[in-house]
C-alpha cells in the first residue's frame, strides 16, 4: 500500500509541475507514464482519467492561486491606512 500511496504523490507532484512549468498533454502524459508500483507502469487509460480529474480543478486551483493575491493586497492596503492613522495620532 505504501508504494500506492508514494504513487500518487509523485502524481500529484508532476501534475502539479507540468501545470506550473505549462508542459503540454504528451509531455505530462510520458512524465506519468515513468511511474512505477513494484515495477508495473499504470494503465494508460488509468492516466487519462488521472490527468482528467486534474484538470477538472484547474479552475479552482487557478481562483485559489489568485484569491490568495488578493487577500494579499488587501492585508497591504489595510496595513499602510493602519500606519498612516497610528503616525498621524502619535506625531
């Protein structure tokens, strides 16, 4: 089972690379077919849905990705107004 679960985390780990790294869909593909279990390579179509499920949260990862800017930016805006307050009352 530990070799399962090794398994999918290498998955997990080049899906989320070739995404990053905008590898196309024969490269990603030949990146996961290297991936072994007790010297099996999986199913090619075993992949195809792998790599389907994947992109069907592309959306999510892509909102989260850049949700987390904003929340950024807000935490900076709200800091600065925070500083020029506190100075303004203290000098």
């Amino acid at each position: 089972m530990k070799e399962l679960i090794d398994a999918a985390k290498k998955m997990n780990s080049i899906l989320n690379q070739c995404e990053e790294e905008g590898d196309n869909f024969d490269t990603t593909l030949n990146k996961l077919s290297a991936i072994k279990v007790h010297e099996v390579v999986f199913p090619t179509l075993m992949l195809l849905e792998i790599m389907s499920k994947f992109a069907e949260g592309a959306i999510d990862r892509h909102k989260a990705k850049f949700s987390g800017n904003d929340q950024e930016e807000q935490l900076q805006k709200k800091y600065s107004d925070v500083v020029g307050k506190w100075n303004s009352k203290l000098n």
